[in-house]
C-alpha cells in the first residue's frame, strides 16, 4: 500500500512541479518570479547538490577503504585497485 501511496505523490509533485514552471515561465519578466528563483529555488538546489557531495563522497571513501583491507596481500591490491577506482568513479559520475 505504501508503494501506491509514494507513487502518487510523485506523480503530484511532478504535475505541480509542470504546473508551477509554466505559470513561473508565462511571467519570467516579474520581479517576483526573479526573486522566488534567487532566493527561493537557488537556495534549494545548492542545499540538495551539497548534501548529493555531502554523502557521495564518504560512501566511496569508505568503500574503497574496506577494498583495501579485505584483499588483504598487497601484490593483488595494485590490479583490483585500479579497477575499483575506475568502477567507484563511474559510478559515482552516473549516480550524480
């Protein structure tokens, strides 16, 4: 029930969210629209993009650390350690 309950919230945020831009983009000239996006929506996208950097980093941090202790004999590390950098960027990239 709650998967229902959560996929119909978002399919209203999506449709406010259509709702709100094109009303916002009829008056793009308003000096209340410019400061609803300054101060408003700027405001919220560096608070969501800093918590994104915020928690991506630790968690590939600590992944590769655990890597590295579980392999255990240093001759292996080099190999698998190449590949898990390029696997935990990539990821990383597609995930943001």
């Amino acid at each position: 029930m709650k998967t229902k309950n959560l996929s119909l919230k978002i399919v209203i945020a999506l449709i406010l969210g259509i709702a709100i831009g094109s009303i916002f983009n009829i008056f793009t000239d308003s000096a209340f629209v410019e400061n609803v996006d300054k101060y408003l929506f700027n405001v919220i996208g560096q608070i969501f993009l800093n918590l994104i950097f915020m928690l991506v980093v630790p968690v590939v941090f600590v992944s590769i650390v655990l890597g590295v202790v579980g392999v255990g004999d240093p001759k292996l590390l080099g190999g698998i350690g190449l590949k898990t950098i390029a696997f935990f960027l990539t990821t990383t990239a597609i995930a943001i």
